[in-house]
C-alpha cells in the first residue's frame, strides 16, 4: 500500500471483536492519493495523505 511522503502515514493493524469476544485481524488504510505537487519549481509526482493536503504542507501543480 501507498505510504504518504510527507510524514510517512501508512497503514495501521488491529482485531476485529466480535460480541463473543472472538478476534480476527484487521487493516485500516490511510487516505492516500496520487497527486501532482510542485517541488522546487517543477511537478513531480507523490503519494500524499490527505490530511497533509488539507493542512498546506503541500502544494498542488
């Protein structure tokens, strides 16, 4: 799965609990999209979370 490039935000791993207390494992995925970012004057390419577009870090081509 992709990883953000700007703070590193990947997946996260835990259990599924059942009413009869029963686990099984599970995956939560972080949002995270292709997108087209200006790096010192030219566009590249990156995986970013979208908490990290949401706040500025990053800025679109």
């Amino acid at each position: 799965m992709a990883k953000c490039e700007i703070c590193s935000k990947g997946a996260h791993f835990g259990c599924n609990v059942s009413h009869s207390h029963r686990r099984s494992s599970r995956m939560w995925k972080s949002n995270v999209k292709s997108v087209r970012v200006n790096v010192n004057g030219a566009t590249k390419k990156m995986y970013v979370c979208t908490s990290c577009l949401r706040s500025g870090l990053v800025e679109r081509a």
